[in-house]
C-alpha cells in the first residue's frame, strides 16, 4: 500500500517538519500532512508495530515540531515585545486587522487561548509571541501550548484514521501520475501564497488614496479647532507600548455609536494605529465616512510615525486592564 510506504520513510518526519514550519509562520500543509500521516495509522504494518504505537509516534513528532517553532516565537515576544508583533504585521497573510482581533482574543482569555489557537486561523501566529511579550511563565506557556498543539494535532490524526480508505485511494491516482502530481501541488501552494500577498497590496494600493503626515497632524492640533485624534490600539498593544498622543481619545472600532455621538460630522478626525501598514485605522475611517464625518484620514505610520518625528508623546502611568478593557488612566506629559 502507498501510505503504507510513505507512512515507514517518511511519517514521522513529515509530521516533524511541517508542524514545525507552520509553527514558525510559513505556508506549509501542516494538517493535510497530519491527515495523510494519520491515515497511515490504520495501515497494517509499519514494522509489525501496533496501531496504538504508530499513533503516539507520529502525535510526539508533531508535538515536538509544534512545541520548538513556538517557543521560537514565545522567546521573541518575552526578549523585543511589541517589535515582534509590528513584525508578524509586516509577515502575515492576513489583514492587520486579524491580528488585532486576536490581541483582544488574548487580552480576554489570556494563556489558556493557547488551547484553541491551532484551531482558528492566525490566532496562534501572534497569541505565542504575545504571551512571551506579556511575560507569561514559560512553565505555564509550554503546558497550555503542548495541551494546544497535542489536540489540534490529535484531530488531524484521527481525520486521517477514520478516512485512510478513501486516502488510499486518492494517493493510488496520484502514484499514477507521478511528477506531474507533485508539480501541480507545488504549483497550487505558490499561486495560493502569490494571490495572499497581492490581494494585501491591493488593499494597501486602495487605502492609501487619503492620508495624514504626523507632521501635518501636529501643526493642525494647534489652530483653534484642531482636529478628533483617535487611538484605535487594542488595549493589550496600549500594555505594550503605553505612549499616546497628546489629546488623542482612545476608541474602538467595533462600538462607533459613542464617536457619531460625541463629536460632529464636519470636524476633521485623525486615526492612529500601530501596525505599520495601519489597515486598521483606514478602515475605521472608511465606514465613519459612511457613517456622515466629512473628513476622517489615518495618520501615516501611525504612532511609531510620530514617535519617529520626534513629536512629544504622553504616558499612561496607569495601565490598562487584562481583561482588554481600558483602565480609569492618568496621563502624564513626557516631553
């Protein structure tokens, strides 16, 4: 049988390799592999070894991989803190807006979102990091990532287990074809990752048609109506960098009831975020601008922009709670 051979050359190892490499962020098949590796658990075989045995070797390989790829990251985020997480900005496939949806995540469950990262896309990319940034203890990280990584891997395996007939089958057709098969695969996986990353710049290309110069903000907050700055971090990003804009009001892009509210519709609003691409904030202008505001522009940069600038910044000298919501805060002028 064909995933009976492939399971004795190179089960173990590919259960290794491609957890580990989706541990480190790359566009590796990690759970189609653990699939196909699972299906050839229920192969007869394998050097006469039980089932049962076969199993608990190719979920220790995965769990290893799992566990030396996120702890990678876990030392990152404990060592740079926020550099790490702007990093992950500038490398993920997905929106900047994913990644702030899974620091809230985060913020509200803490270390045990570990158990469940696997399980939903991009969550486990930036919550590993993120623990390290917010200083877990790395007893109680390795516990809840290895609790994490041995289920998402277990159900990989069962899958592959309880489907090996019809996987047979599908490795038989593609045995017949050869090179071709593994060509066209190879192919597939880089038109997938090429059309990630172009429809990312296309959103950037979009987006970028308003923007605001931190220069250009700071000579504005001195005329007599300056304008609505809105900081739009999560408050776990604020955790990890407590610096603010002068003035600036901290808002959240998902309860907009209390900005169209508070402030009127032809005054001019400035939004910062802190991923350098700030998709972010440009969406939050798009739909305020759907709501009625007549001008709303993200800042460009975002904070690191104006910090870079050298414009004076204000820290919270009381933080922000872990449970994600913001904090009565003290602010205290820096510059």
């Amino acid at each position: 049988m064909l995933l009976h051979d492939l399971a004795i050359r190179y089960g173990p190892q590919a259960a290794f390799i491609n957890v580990l490499g989706s541990s480190l962020g790359l566009p590796v098949p990690a759970m189609p592999t653990l699939i196909i590796v699972g299906a050839t658990v229920a192969a007869a075989g394998m050097g006469g070894s039980p089932w049962a045995v076969r199993f608990v070797l190719f979920l220790s390989c995965a769990l290893l991989g799992g566990l030396i790829g996120d702890y990678v990251w876990f030392l990152g985020g404990r060592r740079y803190g926020d550099k790490t997480l702007k990093m992950i900005c500038k490398l993920s496939l997905s929106r900047d807006t994913c990644v702030k949806k899974t620091e809230r995540f985060f913020g509200r469950w803490g270390v045990k979102v570990l158990l469940v990262a696997r399980f939903i896309p991009g969550l486990s990319l930036v919550s590993v990091p993120l623990s390290g940034a917010m200083k877990i203890h790395t007893p109680s990280f390795i516990l809840h990532d290895a609790i994490g990584v041995a289920l998402w891997s277990s159900v990989g395996l069962v899958i592959g287990v309880l489907f090996s007939a019809q996987l047979d089958a599908v490795f038989r057709i593609i045995s017949l074809l050869g090179r071709q098969a593994i060509l066209l695969a190879a192919v597939t996986l880089a038109a997938y990752v090429a059309y990630r990353y172009w429809r990312r710049a296309a959103l950037m290309k979009k987006l970028a048609t308003a923007r605001i110069s931190a220069d250009e903000l700071y000579a504005l907050m001195s005329i007599e109506t300056p304008p609505v700055i809105l900081d739009i971090r999560s408050s776990e990003k604020r955790m990890l960098d407590p610096f603010v804009i002068a003035g600036s009001v901290h808002a959240d892009e998902r309860d907009l009831l209390p900005i169209v509210e508070a402030y009127q519709m032809d005054r001019k609003v400035v939004i910062y975020c802190s991923c350098p691409n700030e998709v972010s904030a440009a969406w939050m202008a798009k739909t305020l601008m759907d709501r009625g505001f007549k001008e709303v522009v993200p800042l460009t940069g975002g904070l690191d922009a104006w910090r870079l600038a050298g414009l004076g910044l204000i820290a919270l000298t009381e933080g922000i709670t872990t449970k994600g919501e913001s904090a009565e805060c003290i602010l205290k002028a820096t510059i």
